[in-house]
C-alpha cells in the first residue's frame, strides 16, 4: 500500500494544531478558576508557561509525525504502535 506523506503530514499536522488548542483553551479558564479572580494577574503568567508547552507539543508533535509517517510507509506496524502510543501518552501528560 503506497502511502501520499503529504496527505498523512497534513492530517496530523492539523490534528496536532487542534490538540495544541485545545490544551490553552482548556488550561487558562482551569487555572483562572483554581486561583480565582483575584489572582487573575498569574494568567500571563500561565499563558506563557502554555506557549512554552505549546512549542514542546509541537516540536514533539512534529517529530512523531515523522516517525509515524517513515514507519507506515516501511509496513513496520510494531514501531509504529510503539511511537503512537507514546504520542499519546506525551498529550496525555500535558492535558493532565
């Protein structure tokens, strides 16, 4: 089976900047609320600590891809599981 890597970069890559969204849409309203309103001066702060995790998702996003794509298109299907899995254990991680 010929795999198009555009086409397989493109999807991941857009799943990927989805994810990445969805962690700061989903982080400063949770911290903003642990903290309270009064505390609401730390959420430029927490904003920059999200974009220095936004720049290791995407760095790491970007290099599974990688992975994913060189190994789907070598049939190596235990590699593969292996890189994805540990993809997602490496969202899970910064969504925790």
């Amino acid at each position: 089976m010929k795999v198009n890597r555009f086409q397989v970069n493109v999807i991941l890559g857009i799943a990927n900047g989805i994810i990445s969204a969805l962690q700061t849409l989903w982080f400063i309203p949770y911290i903003k609320s642990f903290l309270g309103n009064e505390a609401y001066g730390y959420v430029s702060v927490i904003n920059g600590l999200v974009n220095t995790l936004m720049i290791i998702s995407v760095s790491v996003g970007v290099m599974s891809t990688r992975f994913i794509v060189v190994n789907l298109e070598q049939g190596n299907k235990k590699r593969l599981v292996i890189i994805t899995v540990l993809n997602f254990f490496h969202y899970s991680l910064l969504v925790y």
